[in-house]
C-alpha cells in the first residue's frame, strides 16, 4: 500500500496512516493463525503537520480525533471495483430470462 | 506511534468489559442475572425504553422503515415451472434496500444512535465489518453525533475483503472515522478500548436498542401482506448471522397478529472454513449471514460484545436451512435479470432458500424474504467471483452442492438445483442446553429458563443437561 513519493506533504492532507496494536508472539495463542502475526490497524484523515510518507504522522480523523501512525498512503483512494464480468453468471441469467445469446 | 493508546490485553478482564458495557449502554448487565445460569431476558428488552409505535415514529423521522413489498413474479412463474402439479408457493420480497443506507440495517442503527443522542453522548462506536457499519453512521450524521466505526478489513498479507472496503467506504461518506484491522479476535479488545478512550455510546449489534428496531420490519411484513393477500404470509424465510434480524422480525410479525408463519433461518454453507483464521479469511465470498456466524450464535448467543445477547434466536426459529454461495450468486443473478432490481449479494441468501422452499409448498401460499440490500462496487456478486479467483477458487457451473468452501463455488445452470439443506434443530437446543447447564444440578427455575431459551419441553431440557453429567 506505501507510495513511492517520498516528498513532504503539507498540513490539511487526506492521507492513510497505519501502526501496529500488538506484536506478534503478544496475541492470543487461542487464535493460532494469527498469535505470530502483528495486529496491524489502518485509518484516514487530515494531516495535522508537514509530514513524510513512510514517517511518523498525526492526523485528525472524520470523528475529531487526533491519532498517530506511519504514513502509509498519500491521497488514498476507494478503489474496489466490481471485478471481471462473468461470463457463466451472465450466461445463465440471459437463458432464464428467455432471451438466448 | 499508536492508533489505540491503551494496553489491549487489559480489556479480556471480564469485570473491566462488565463496567465498560454499563457505561456505554446504560444497562447493569449484572443486575439481570440469575437464578443461576439464568438472567432476565424480558427484563433486558425493556431496557429499549420505547415501544413499536414509537420506534415506527422515530423510524419515519430518520428515512428508515415504510419499504415497499414486491411479488416476484418470474421469479415464481419459474419455480412453478419446476414444481409439482399445485405447487410453487408466491415469493414476494421485502425491499429493505430503500432504507437510509441501504439495508435493514437501518433499523437496528436508528434507536441506539437517538439513545446515544438523548443521553447527551458525544458519539458512537460500533465494530462490524457489514452493512450496520454505514447504517450506524448514516443515523449519527442525521443527528450529528461523532461515529467510530471498526472493521476486521484485511489478512496477514493486507488483502482486503472487497465487499469490506466498499462498507468502509460508505461509512466515511456518512462521516465516520473507520478503523480497519487485520484480522484476528482482538477486534473486540479494540472495540473496548475505544469505548474506554472516547466515552461514546456503544452501538453494538446486540444491545436491547438495537434487536428492538427490527421489530418494524417483521410488523410492516404481517400487515402488507394480510393487505394484499389476505392471509398472513405462511413462512418467512430470514437471513440467519447473530440473532438479531431474526428476532425481531418473530417478534414484529407476532405484533402484527401473524404470530403463527413459520420462521425459517437462511444461512450461507461455508463449513470447513474458520472466522478466526487468517487464512480462511479471504476464502469466503460472504462476510456474514454464513454458517460460521449463524450455527455459533445458535449455540451461544452470548459470544457478542456484551455480557448478555438481547438477540436469542433459538426462542424464535422454527426451521434452519443452508444454502451454498453459488446458489446466492444465482438468485442475484435472478432477481437482476428476471425481476430487474439489483441487489445483494450478501443480502440475497433468504431469495436464494426461499427459492427450493417455494417449490415445495402449495401455490396457494405466501413466502416472505424479508431483506434486500444494496448493490455496489466490492459488494457485487461479480466483484466477489473476480476475487474468489484471485485467491485460486474454482469457480464452475454444475451442482452446487458439489462446491467445497474455500476451494470451489458451484453455480447452478437452473432453479431446480437449488436446495436449502436442513440442519437438525433440535441437536442445536440440546447443544444450547449442555453448554450451559454444564456439570451443575438445575434447579426449577433454571429449566424454565432453558426451555423458554431453547423451546424445548422441560423434561428434554433436563435430559440434554443430564448428557453432560449434571
């Protein structure tokens, strides 16, 4: 998810931060797929001061809150999409309709 | 360099998460305990403080609720077509995706966030990764009220589930901040240590306030169709995740007169794959209404975030079923193209039970799926095949019942492949019984209590609990 810029980015920008909460090896053992890996958080918000990408950064987040983390995404975007169009599901919608391709 | 500045393991002490609960619901969990294992069930209902017609009221005032009913047609011309001579029972769908946010969920979000409001909260908090995240916040921006919303988002490698991404989305257009996790049970430590930071108002799914306001849908049900039809609908089939939407929807068609429909829980087959594993976690096409939510909520309600489940669906269902993932991405194909309305996918599981249960009934009768949800980018069945695939599942036609969870979805070429799987019910109540009883002698009140949990009778009651010695 890091960006490759590295220039600063000024005060009042929307960017990603993101910290780890817990270490691996300081989780649950109850959850043995992730007791070894670190339990990673990731929020948004507006940039409190000048900050670098991959650096320690303070935002304030759509709640008012003022968290700390490390820059991860500068501008983030949403961009999940809708996928490939599947050929079978489209297929088989058109026959039931009645309509054959 | 900290999201969350407290120390997270302080909140698996059960007495801190005791006092968090009262503090960011108002309700002394505590004091509706006992006698012995059992707790005060009504006496937490209450505690929602409003009545139907009231909350109905709120619902109006907040774009939630008054959805409209629709008879689908094609869609039960073509379970006719596959049916038995006399068979084939009319489908009709309650559209919920016309609420404020899109899902029923609305109505569960709307009575917790005007509490959190009157009680002068500065905001609320709430952990889910689905469609109540947006409905919490899109209630807290009609009120202005601050919104934290956090979600188990992303696997050890940081691939997101895109139908998450896309509820995280619409959470920050209603405002809200949304914190996204990686996976693993800390979500609620998290949860917890945000209500302890922030003072807000916990919106949990399984507060009295928030079962309370599906009662409006199964009563907006009962009543749209004793209008059109002239009968009360003869089952209604619901999408099963913790108890909740069940609930109230039992206990709103009750309210409506309609106490006796059938009440069928709908849930997704993802057997085999676990909600606790990272590896699993981008295995499933669905993020809830799936069996690896549905089954442990039956059993116990109470692994929620609060000390004790307002949502308790065994008191309620009549019948479970289980469908597969490729039959839901049929139904949704379905409804697109033969009834012209997009919805789901997730929210198409009770469409895509309701289906081979129709087929089974007279056509004289009534079959209620009483939800819809939005469609959009991430939560599209297309988006959810594409992602499947990249996570190396197969994706083929033939019957579904062939696909293995996590390996193969399985789409049917035609309706008379789909099945709902029954599941045994009453292995559930017995199950439901011996976890609780333990090894301990009830006492007379305790049975009552675990028939009226269970709906077994109370001598099945105390031959479940004798099976584990007590």
């Amino acid at each position: 998810m890091d960006e490759a810029r590295g220039g600063a980015v000024p005060a009042g920008t929307w960017v990603e931060i993101d910290a780890t909460l817990m270490e691996g090896g300081q989780r649950p053992v109850s959850a043995p797929d992730t007791a070894a890996t670190p339990l990673v958080g990731r929020v948004r918000g507006f940039t409190v001061s000048e900050a670098r990408p991959g650096e320690p950064c303070e935002v304030v987040t759509l709640a008012g809150r003022r968290l700390s983390g490390r820059l991860s995404v500068t501008a983030p975007r949403h961009d999940h999409g809708f996928g490939r169009t599947e050929p079978q599901l489209v297929g088989l919608g058109l026959r039931l309709r009645g309509a054959r391709p | 360099m900290t999201l969350v500045a407290a120390d997270l393991r302080r909140y698996a002490d059960p007495a801190v998460r005791l006092e968090l609960a009262r503090r960011s619901t108002g309700i002394d969990y505590a004091a509706l305990e006992g006698p012995g294992v059992a707790f005060d069930f009504d006496g937490l209902l209450a505690q929602a403080g409003a009545s139907l017609a009231e909350i109905a009221d709120l619902q109006r005032r907040r774009k939630v609720g008054g959805t409209p009913l629709h008879e689908l047609t094609r869609i039960t011309a073509l379970v006719r077509s596959i049916a038995e001579p006399g068979h084939g029972a009319t489908i009709v769908l309650k559209d919920e995706a016309a609420n404020a946010s899109g899902s029923f969920k609305a109505r569960r979000a709307s009575l917790p966030v005007e509490v959190a409001r009157q009680r002068g909260y500065d905001g609320i908090v709430a952990a889910t990764s689905g469609n109540y995240g947006a409905a919490v916040a899109s209630q807290a921006a009609m009120v202005g009220l601050r919104c934290i919303i956090v979600q188990e988002t992303f696997d050890s490698h940081g691939r997101a589930q895109p139908e998450i991404l896309e509820k995280a989305r619409a959470c920050e257009a209603y405002g809200a901040e949304v914190l996204q996790l990686s996976v693993g049970p800390e979500l609620f430590l998290v949860l917890n240590a945000l209500l302890d930071e922030t003072g807000f108002f916990s919106g949990s799914l399984f507060t009295p306030y928030a079962v309370a306001g599906v009662e409006t849908l199964g009563h907006e049900i009962g009543v749209q169709v004793r209008t059109r039809y002239g009968r009360d609908p003869d089952a209604v089939v619901v999408s099963q995740g913790g108890g909740g939407n069940l609930q109230g929807t039992a206990r709103g068609l009750h309210r409506a007169g309609a106490g006796g429909v059938e009440i069928i829980a709908a849930a997704v087959n993802i057997a085999g794959l676990s909600m606790a594993s990272d590896h699993d976690f981008n295995r499933k096409s669905f993020t809830t209404s799936h069996t690896g939510f549905a089954v442990p909520y039956l059993r116990n309600p109470d692994r929620a975030d609060l000390p004790r489940n307002a949502a308790r669906p065994l008191r309620h269902v009549d019948r479970f079923v289980t469908v597969e993932q490729g039959e839901v991405f049929f139904a949704t194909e379905l409804l697109a193209q033969l009834e012209g309305i997009e919805r789901g996918p997730a929210g198409n599981t009770a469409l895509a039970a309701a289906i081979p249960l129709a087929r089974a009934l007279p056509s004289d009768h009534v079959v209620v799926v009483q939800e819809t949800e939005y469609t959009g980018a991430g939560k599209h069945h297309h988006a959810q095949l594409a992602h499947a695939r990249e996570q190396g599942i197969e994706v083929r036609t033939g019957d579904p019942s062939g696909g293995v969870p996590g390996r193969s979805i399985v789409l049917p070429p035609d309706a008379s492949l789909l099945r709902a799987v029954e599941v045994d019910l009453t292995g559930v109540r017995e199950q439901f019984v011996r976890r609780v009883a333990g090894d301990r002698a009830l006492r007379d009140e305790e049975v009552a209590f675990l028939a009226a949990e269970t709906r077994l009778p109370g001598e099945r009651v105390l031959a479940a609990a004798g099976g584990s010695g007590g």
